[in-house]
C-alpha cells in the first residue's frame, strides 16, 4: 500500500502497519476448498457457435437388409415377431450382435406381460456426458397377425443402422448416446413403460431427450413430425425443410407409441411418422404424392405387412432424419451467448464484518453444470484485498474465486472466473459469498452472473 497514493475517496486507506499487521496475523483463509478458478484478464470472447458435425447419409440398402433379416426371421418363426414369440426373442438377438460387434455396451432387460417374457435391448455408445442422455428408440415386435416389417421394423432397422454408423464414424459426441429397442408396444407400449419406470428420478433427469420412431416407411407416405419438444420437433422441420420435403404435425401420436412414457415423467420427446390406417387426402397427396383416399399403409397390423409394404424414399429421408437429429441433438446446441442467470441487485459489504450473499435461481436445465461454469463477478471495493469471495452451489459445497491479500491495494473485483462445478446439480440457487476481513475500505457487491 502507498501512503502517498492516499486516495480522496471518502474511505480511508489502512496505514501500512496495520497492513503488516494484517499479514502477520496470516488472516485464516476461508475453509472452502480451492475451486480451479483463475480470473480470466478479461471477460471472454462472445462464445462462438459451434456447428454441429453433418450427419453422414445412411444407407437405404443397409436399412433395407435388416428388414429383410427380420423378414426371414419372422418366416421362420411362424410369420410374426410378435411379443412371447420366438420371432421377437430372434430379432432381439440379430440387432444386439450386430451392435456389441460395433462396439456399443448392450443389455437385454426381462419384463413379464401377458404371462410371457419379454424383452428389450439397450446399446449405449460409450462417451459422452453422462449427464446429458440422448435416446433414440423403436418398438421392435410386432401384431402376431404379421412380420411387422412397416410396424415397426422401418424403426427398428433405420435406428440400428444410425447407431452403426455412430459407430463407423467413431463418433465424439458431447452428449452420451444411448438406443433403445422396446418389446410389447402393440400390448400396450409395455416395454419401454418398464424401462423407464426402471430408471431413478435422478437418471431420468439427465435425458436431454428421447427421440422415438414408429412406423417410417409407409408405403403410401406422409412425413409427420411429432409436436412436442420444440428443438426436436424443429431439428426434423429443418431437416426436411433442407429437402424441400413439407412436414406435418403428428396429431394422432400422443399416447399412441414409446414416447408417451418418456414424456410423461418429463423428458422431452420427438420423433417421426409415415402413417398408419388413416386415410391420404387430396391435399395431402398433392405435396407428397401417393394416393389419395387410401390409407398410409393399408397392410397396417396385417399379414401383409412385408418388406414388399415399404416406400424406399420415406425409409431412406426418415433414416437420414434420424441421422441429422442424433448428429445434431447430441452434439449439444450451437454453443449459445450462454444460459445467463444474474443479480444485480446491490448488496451492502459490512466493513470487517461477516459475509452478506447475492443469489440466483436456475432451472429448467437437466442435469449438472458444466466443468466450467462461468462466474462473472462485479464487486465495488477501495482496497480489494480486503475482500474474500466464493461461489457456494446449491448444495452448500464453496468454490474459493479469490482470496484476501493484504498487498492487493486496487480497487473492485471485476472479473470472470471459471469453476469447474460438474459434481453439482445445475438447478437450485446458486450464491456469491463475499466477506470483507479487514478494517477500514468499504464496498458492495454490484451485480454477478452465472454463464452455463
Ligand atoms: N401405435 C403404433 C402405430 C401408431 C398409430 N398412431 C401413431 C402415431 C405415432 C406413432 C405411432 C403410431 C403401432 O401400432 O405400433
Ligand atoms: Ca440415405
Ligand atoms: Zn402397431
Ligand atoms: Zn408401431
């Protein structure tokens, strides 16, 4: 401190010997266990968007060979893959080898309907934040009345052929993907209800969201896109905007596939639909085609529901949709300007006195912060180095962002510190603690922000 840079602020500055004074006294700093915050010289750049990678194209005679795989399997086991059946336990097997040769950690979980065992296969593709879970799914049996190649096959094989080519591509997403294959949806989507009522309030909490497709290769084809969350549903609008392909709000689909679980204990969902038993009007058939006055598929939960019952162009667009979403959604959004929550309410630091605090709310986010969170703090105070200042997280838990200093004579704290909170669960009120341990300078917390 320099007596002669004595200021005329209204405060007056400490005499150097009771800045040694202070130094001696090796002033206890505050027992919060240091954070990994380093101020940054000066507030960061404009985050920039990132833009997601491009989805690779998806074969369509890739998705079209599984169909015939589940085709075969269904001939071979009494015309169905239906549920309790030994074609659906078939076509569990024919994906799951495929995906652990691609590398994906699988499991096969049990559930009971109807008296019989049924199945449902989950491949995860390791990475990612596992705090952040993007799930694509399908129903893979089907009516015992047929092979269900249309219903649901088209999900089954256009889902297991994006998966494999995450997997050709070895991609680095920074979500963790996870895929889904359900047993017993035509009993009454009794399978993924038994998946996701296995998942604790904290899992389902880190579903960014499930993204669902059920019957996507009608032959008589409308591209219908789910209306529920906004950023999926316009991930698929902007997809098949990029074809020149118009879309239509899904209106039948609420309740009636997989993601009616998923959405009712709050995870967003999405997804795709060619149609089933209702009928292509006129208007409908002049944007996409087909014919008019005959239903979407008319094989719809019958014998006829082959792999002759298929529209190869709405596979292949909805396979390549399906590719888009995962490769967009999971790449996280384009980095935005930051989801900024901030107080800059004024608040009074007592002179020498205890800690005062300035708080923030956050929610609606899913699962913790990040590992560098930032923390842009504006504190006015003559001789800075009075001051001690934490970031406390919901829990309780104090990350240390800057410490006292008995030779810090500057004046304010204005600065961006970066803290790595991903042990701590993003919602909740998070506080700025700041005390000022040493006499005479005064000064008051002017406002801060967290940036997730
Ligand atoms: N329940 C599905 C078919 C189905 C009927 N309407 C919709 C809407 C959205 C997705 C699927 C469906 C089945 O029979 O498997
Ligand atoms: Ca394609
Ligand atoms: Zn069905
Ligand atoms: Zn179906």
């Amino acid at each position: 401190m320099n007596l002669s840079s004595v200021s005329c602020r209204p405060t007056p500055r400490r005499t150097a010997v009771a800045a040694v004074a202070l130094a001696l006294t090796g002033l206890a700093a505050a027992t919060a266990p240091a954070a990994s915050a380093a101020p940054t010289a000066a507030p960061t750049a404009a985050a920039t968007a990132l833009a997601p990678l491009a989805a690779p194209d998806i074969p369509l005679a890739n998705v079209k060979a599984h169909l015939t795989q589940l085709q075969s399997i269904a001939t071979a086991n009494g015309g169905n893959r239906a549920h309790g059946r030994p074609g659906y336990k078939a076509s569990i097997d024919y994906l799951k080898a495929k995906l652990d040769a691609a590398g994906f950690t699988t499991s096969v979980t049990t559930f009971t309907s109807s008296g019989a065992t049924g199945y449902n296969l989950i491949a995860d593709w390791p990475g990612g934040d596992p705090n952040q879970i993007l799930m694509s799914g399908a129903h893979l049996d089907s009516v015992s009345s047929g092979p269900g190649i249309n219903d649901n096959g088209s999900g089954s094989a256009a889902v297991l052929e994006t998966a494999l080519a995450v997997s050709r591509a070895q991609l680095k997403p920074t979500k963790h993907l996870r895929f889904g294959w359900w047993g017993a949806e035509e009993l009454g989507l009794v399978g993924s209800k038994a998946y996701v009522n296995s998942l604790p309030a904290t899992e389902r909490s880190k579903f960014s969201g499930y993204l669902n497709f059920d019957m996507i290769g009608s032959p008589n084809p409308g591209y219908f896109v789910y209306d529920d969350d906004p950023a999926i549903e316009k991930t698929f609008k902007d997809y098949y905007a990029g074809l020149g392909v118009p879309t239509e709000i899904e209106t039948e689909g609420d309740g009636r596939s997989d993601h009616a679980n998923f959405k009712n204990v709050g995870i967003p969902v999405g997804g795709l639909f060619t149609g089933a038993s209702r009928t292509k009007s006129s208007a409908q058939a002049q944007k996409w085609g087909g014919t008019a006055g005959t239903a979407f598929d008319r094989c719809y939960h019958s014998s006829c529901d082959t792999t002759a019952n298929i529209n190869d162009t709405a596979l292949d667009r909805n396979s390549d949709a399906i590719a888009h979403a995962v490769w967009t959604l999971g790449s996280g959004p384009a980095v935005p300007p930051g989801d900024v929550h901030e107080n800059t309410t004024d608040v009074a630091v007592p002179d020498n006195g205890a800690a005062v605090t300035s708080s923030v709310t956050v929610s609606g986010r899913t699962g913790n912060a990040p590992a560098a969170l930032k923390v842009g703090v504006d504190i006015k105070h003559t001789w800075r180095g009075d001051l001690v200042v934490d970031l406390v997280a919901p829990d309780g838990t104090a990350y240390r962002l800057k410490s006292s200093s008995s030779s810090d004579s500057a004046d304010n704290v204005i600065a961006t510190y970066t803290v790595d909170a991903s042990s701590e669960a993003a919602n909740g009120t998070w506080k700025l603690r700041v005390q000022d341990i040493a006499a005479q300078d005064t000064g008051y917390i002017d406002g801060w922000k967290l940036t997730f």
